[in-house]
C-alpha cells in the first residue's frame, strides 16, 4: 500500500519493513505497535476527556446553554448501565439456553482413532 505513493513509495517501505523483506525487525515493530496502539489512544481518550470536561465544549454561536445541559452521572450513566445489563443477559441467556449456537459444527464430528493421534 505505501508503495503506491509517489517518488517516495519504495523508500517508506523499506524504513517500515526495517530491511529489503519482512523479517524479525518487522514483526517485532509491528506487534510493538500493534501493543502500545490502544493505550496511546486509551490515554489521549482520557486527556480529551479531561480537557472537555474542564472547559466544557464548544458553541459557535457563543449563546449560553446551560439551561438546555442535564448531569451525565444520574441519567446517562444509568441509561449506559441498562443497555450494558441488557446485551449480558442477552449473552448469557444465549450461552445458557442455546449453548451451542455459537459453536464450531466440526465438533459434533467423531474423532477417528485411524487419523487423530
């Protein structure tokens, strides 16, 4: 995919790749990144809640709303709650009532004692 980009295509693949092929320097770079990836966007989630939360958010229009704003603790965090006490029981009652729905059909195959160790 990057090597699609002009003039400096090639060169970006080969800085990503670490060498002329993909090799342990990929792999190693790769799953570093694939590893630190969701808590470097976790953190910077945190941070932007942070800041939204001590200057608030934006209006273009610069027209005080604080009338039209309601406390997110008691109401959406208890709507959040049931929606989240919903899809478990929804998955527990699948797991417990139709347990092997989600299950792989080559299990309910017999093992051959001629092919299996």
């Amino acid at each position: 995919l990057f090597s699609a980009i002009p003039y400096i295509g090639g060169d970006l693949v080969m800085w990503m790749w670490g060498g002329f092929a993909v090799d342990n320097a990929t792999l190693t770079r790769f799953f570093s990144l694939h590893f630190l990836l969701p808590f470097i966007i976790a953190g910077l989630s945190m941070v932007h809640l942070l800041f939204l939360h001590q200057t608030g958010s934006n209006n273009p229009l610069g027209i005080n709303s604080n009338f039209d704003k309601i406390l997110f603790h008691p109401y959406f965090s208890s709507k959040d709650l049931f929606g989240f006490m919903v899809m478990i029981t929804l998955l527990m009652s699948i797991c417990f009532f139709f347990p092997w729905t989600l299950g792989d059909p080559e299990n309910f195959i017999p093992a051959n004692p001629l092919v299996t160790p």
